[in-house]
C-alpha cells in the first residue's frame, strides 16, 4: 500500500521547520505542507484556551489541503491542545512532547531530566506528565525562557548578550545535578551553544525534531499511510503574515532555499 | 454641548495603557473603553497588510461599544494603517506619531532628532516623514531595538542585561548628536533609564502618551464631544486573550488596580 498524500505540519511561526528538516531526512519521499501561522506568533506567552482556538483554526487548513497526518510542531501547541484537539479529530496527529519525553527518559543515567520552553509550556507540565508515565524515578526541572525565541529571531543567538541571559536563565538549573535536558521549543537548538556553556558539555541536548521525525515514520508505516513512490517529496510553505520576512529565516532553519511560500488567511 | 460616550482606545496589547494614563490624567470625566489584542500581539514584527487587517477588525470592536473618538495607541498600528483607517471611517481617528513627532520638532534645539520603535514602525519611516512636513531642516535618525518590547514584557527593565542591550542598540545613536529622543513604542517609557544610560541625560525624551492626550483633549473640544458632567469617568477593559497576565501588568502601566477585565473574541 503506498498513500501519496501530504504530511501536514504547523507551528506559530518558523520554528515548526525544524521538525520539517528532520522528517526530510528521514522521510525523503513524503510530500509536506507547512503552515506558520506567522500573523499570531508567538503562542508561548498566550492562554491555553487561545492556543487551543488557533491549533484547531490551523488543523482546518491542513485538512483542506487533504494531508494524511498531521505534525504539530510547536511545544506550546502541542503542550496546551493536543489532547483536546485528538479527541475531535480522526486524522492521526503527532505532537512533539511525547517524542522528547521518551528520549530524554530513555537517555538519563542520574535520573535527572532538565526541561526548558515557553512560559505557557513550562505552565502545562506536559513534559514532567509523560517523563513521569513513563518513570516515577526520573525527577523533572523546569524552566521558563521567554527572551530565547526573541533573540533567535533577533538572529542574535551567537552574541555575548545571549551568553549572559542563558546564564541568568540557567544557572538555577546548572545546580540541579541533570544529566540530560530537553529543549522544549523548537527555536531553541539554535542555542545549544549558549545553552551548553552554562550546563557543560556533559549534559546531554534532547531536540525533539528528530524523535519526532522517527515516530511519525512508525505511525506511516503501521497505518499503511507511507508514500513508497521512490520520488523526493515536495514542500509546500503557507504563513498567515506577508512571506517576506519568513523567508530569510526559514532557509536558515531549512538549510537550503525555498521557491514559494503562499500567504493565506486561516481565518 | 455635552457627549456622554466613551473614547475607544486601541493597542496590540498592554502598552496603549500608557496613553490611558494620560487621557484620566488630561480627561478625567471622558469614560474609556480599551480594547488590547493580547491574542494576536505583538504587531512590530509583523507586516503593514496584517496589522492593518487587525486595526480594522479592533475598530469594528469598538465601534459596536458606541465610541465617539478613537485613539490608535499603539504605534505600529498608527505608522501602516492610520491613513488607510482614517479614509474608510467617519469617526474621529487619532495616532500616535503625529502628536509625538509634532513634539519633537518643537522641542529640538540643534535640528537632529533620533527615533527608536519596532522593526515595522522603523521600516515604514512614519515619524521621519511626519517631522519634514514639519520642518525640512530637521534631520532624523532611526533605529529599530526589536528586543526592547519582550524585556519590557519580562519585567527586566531595570536589569543589567537591559543596559548592556540598551548600549547594543543605541550606541550608534549616540554618535549622531541628536538633542531630542522619540520614544516610538508605547513600552519604552518604561525603559528611559537605560537609554539615558546609552544617550547621556541631555538628551530630552518623547513619550507621545501625554501629546496624545492633550492632542485628544483639543479634538474632543473643537468638534462640541466633550464629556462635560463632573463626574469621573470609568474605564472598562477588553482583551483577546484570558485576562490573566494582561491584569498585573496592566496595574503596573496604569499605577492603579483594575476590577474587570472581559475577554472577546474580536474576529
């Protein structure tokens, strides 16, 4: 069986590409739809219940593009509606906490797992909730970062300045002990300099594009839904704001160019 | 004559407060009705068609609370969308830059004015443009510190790190001998220290929230729209998120408590 329909994918913005790189990687013959939904970016400083209103606004629009699966690429979305939104809907949806959870539960030695996102993921406990299903041995630090995505965006994060807010940041956690820590939004791999000179080099960096990317492939393949047309798959890009800006950024994140990106209205 | 119905007040968020403080100030028998996008913020980084479909949307909003004047107090939202908002409605329309930059330019000794404001508010050269049909003799200089408004929002104002940004910024400013310093961001006033720290105390600050005011005061006044009962007027609050976060904050810009914030959906 071989289903050529397209894998969905959304974020708040541009970070969601990060997961879109790794699913590239590992799933070279799917074709993948984007949404950033740019206009309303960010989500990590907004309500749940508003979260939930934008993600289900977002999966519509995914659907009218007939996608098979639907990744929601963003911590804040995936920590605040997922379990809400997998209630309503019968298409699979993968968030990206579950992933994560499970890498970092099966990487720790010490039994001590750092976890840093958005002020609204920090809030949910998602993280801590499904680190816990799977061990209650494994202790759970969380921090919230708030400045990290506006200086990413900033294109800041090499800079001196960034160092010295990890620090003040971080350096609570650094006296936790944890051997791993889970990168719990998707802007933040593009700090794990910054990130590891507070922590050191021992603490191992859980991103969670990657077991995303896997898991989706697994749930592909189990559901019969894998596109086996040896073809490389196409990438379509939609944004809610003007595409110019997301552009420069998203190949960043992308790591090659992009043709199109079509602005819409998911409203 | 005496007009008994509110002043709509709009602003992506919590920094359009800083004009509300001013209006009770100047006003204080006009009743206020505000109206924050906590949902959509912020608009700075986002592009001219957006943010004016926003504006739009918020002017409806407040239209349906009756307003008899409304001020646009954010100045994003006042720099892309003031002229295309003002042809489209009847109802007395105020901005934030004309009154600042009007201000500036009677202020400046030296004719070299600098500005500072989000990316948008920066790019669209609103204030620039507003100070040569003033005088051609004036020389601006502007400078985007698209970091300024998430510290601000932090409750960093006052660290360390927002002066060492605040330097990062400004510093190129400083060389360019300006006597007079517009605050383009209805949340820099809260950051003048820092950027006295960069520019010297010679330099004068604008805080457009009080020229607004004034500036309202004398439209209300011209077009027979005052509120001329002795009574002091109330201020009812709506936002587009839950009002949680946007409370505390709210009581800090404004220096008083709020009873009742209500939550719509705008769109």
């Amino acid at each position: 069986m071989s289903d050529r329909r397209p894998i969905g994918v959304f974020d708040s913005g541009i970070g969601g590409l990060t997961v879109v790189r790794q699913l590239k990687k590992h799933l070279p013959y799917e074709d993948i739809v984007y949404f950033g939904d740019t206009a309303r970016l960010p989500y990590g400083s907004k309500s749940r219940d508003t979260v939930l209103r934008f993600s289900i606004q977002n999966i519509l629009f995914l659907l009218k593009k007939n996608v098979k699966l639907i990744v929601v690429a963003c911590n804040t979305a995936s920590s605040a509606a997922l379990c809400d939104i997998k209630k309503n809907f019968k298409i699979p949806i993968i968030g990206v906490i579950s992933p994560g959870a499970a890498q970092a539960a099966s990487i720790t030695r010490n039994q001590r797992v750092g976890v840093i996102g958005t002020r609204e993921t920090i809030r949910s406990r998602a993280y801590e909730k499904h680190i816990k299903k799977i061990s209650k041995e494994i202790k759970v630090f969380s921090f919230s970062c708030p400045l990290f995505v506006p200086l990413v965006q900033e294109g800041w994060a090499g800079k001196t300045i960034t160092y010295d807010i990890a620090s003040v940041y971080l350096e609570p956690l650094a006296k936790k002990n944890i051997d791993t820590l889970i990168l719990g939004c998707t802007h933040y791999p593009l700090l794990k300099a910054p990130v590891a000179s507070v922590l050191g080099r021992k603490v191992k960096l859980v991103d969670s594009a990657e077991a995303v990317a896997r898991h989706t492939g697994r749930i592909l393949s189990d559901a019969g839904l894998s596109n086996n047309k040896k073809i490389r798959g196409k990438l379509s890009c939609y944004v809610s704001d003007e595409p110019g800006n997301f552009k420069k950024v998203a190949e960043m994140f992308l790591g090659h160019k992009l043709k199109r990106i079509e602005k819409v209205d998911n409203v």
